[in-house]
C-alpha cells in the first residue's frame, strides 16, 4: 500500500497481517479521493475527517495527505493499532491527528455528547469487516440518528462495502445520493437530510 496523491504522495504503509482487516486498495481510495477532494481541502481550512473502523489507517492518511485539517482514527483491534501507529510515526505524523481506541458505536455515542459540544466532522468514512454486516446499520443508524450532531454542515457519510452487498437508501436523516461500483467494493455516500430534525 501507498499514499497516492498530496504532501506524503508514495510514501508505503503497512497492512495488519490476515484477514481480518482488509485495506482499502490503492485504486479504490484513488475513486473515494477523486469525489472527496473539493471537500477534503478547502480553501481555507481543510476538512475534519474521522476513519471508522481504521485499520492500518490508509484512507485517513489519504486525507491527512490530500489537504485535511484534522483526522480522528478510531480502532480497537490490538493488530490493526499497532499497525496505524506505525504508520504515523513512519510518515512522521504528529499534529492534527487522533488514535480513539474502542469499539465505534461507543466513539460515536461518546462523541455525540461531548460538551460544550461535539466535533463537528466533514467527511465521514467507514469500512467495518465485509462478514460484520450488523455494523454497517448500527452504525449509519447511529449517525443518521443519535449521533447526527457529531456531521458539519454538507457533511458526507461513506461506507465500502461489498459490491452484492445492498445498503439501505436511507438511515434515519441519512440518504444515499450515490453509489460507486470497482471490482468487488461499493462505495455508498450518504448526506444528511437539510430539514431533518434532531435526534
């Protein structure tokens, strides 16, 4: 694996041994990027991006790459952590980063109680193990509902997935706008209602 494009281009990461994560591939972060980049590096700031279901942390690497303002990783495989910092500390990553350790259903619920008031991210990126399909609507559910306030405005969802495997249109606030086949992976992008109401 490589950082493809932006101010760490071709710098190599590691991947966490077997199969339990599974790296987002080269080509399909260059797809995910080639949609994200008006968003990822605004003019003036650049995005928050948080990295659900991290891994090795490539696709947030990507972004911290490609313009991103800050990343919040979260992971709690022992394996994959290792990896991520790793990966960090081998591209010499130190500012506008995060390692949240723990399970993502309990980030998201912690995060969307934070006081005064939650970090507000722009783009939202998930890609939990393809045999864990209860993840994926636990998780669009939570911030298509409970956890919607963590979302800035015009923010976007994105979950990999597997190509035969069909998401729901909508979770909660959450509505698919598009869909993204390459080889076997999807990508579904998700945006939150304008008028929707809190959770």
């Amino acid at each position: 694996m490589r950082i493809i494009a932006g101010s760490y281009r071709s710098r190599t990461l590691e991947a966490p041994p077997g199969m339990s994560t599974r790296p987002t591939s080269d080509r399909l972060r260059e797809t995910l990027f080639n949609v994200l980049a008006p968003r990822v590096r605004d003019a003036t700031w650049g995005a928050a991006f948080l990295d659900l279901y991290a891994g090795s942390g490539a696709v947030g690497l990507e972004a911290l790459s490609r313009g991103a303002a800050y990343v919040t990783f979260v992971e709690r495989a022992p394996a994959a952590l290792k990896v991520l910092r790793g990966n960090l500390a081998r591209i010499g990553v130190s500012c506008g980063v995060r390692v949240h350790v723990g399970s993502v259903n309990a980030f998201l619920r912690s995060a969307a109680k934070a006081r005064p008031e939650p970090q507000h991210y722009d783009v939202i990126f998930l890609d939990p193990p393809y045999d864990a399909a209860q993840e994926y609507a636990v998780t669009l559910g939570l911030l298509g509902g409970a956890a919607q306030g963590i979302l800035a405005p015009g923010a976007l969802v994105i979950a990999e997935h597997r190509r035969k495997q069909i998401l729901d249109k909508q979770y909660g606030a959450l509505t698919r706008t598009r869909l993204l086949e390459q080889g076997d992976a999807a990508l579904s992008i998700y945006v939150l209602e304008v008028n929707a109401p809190g959770p």
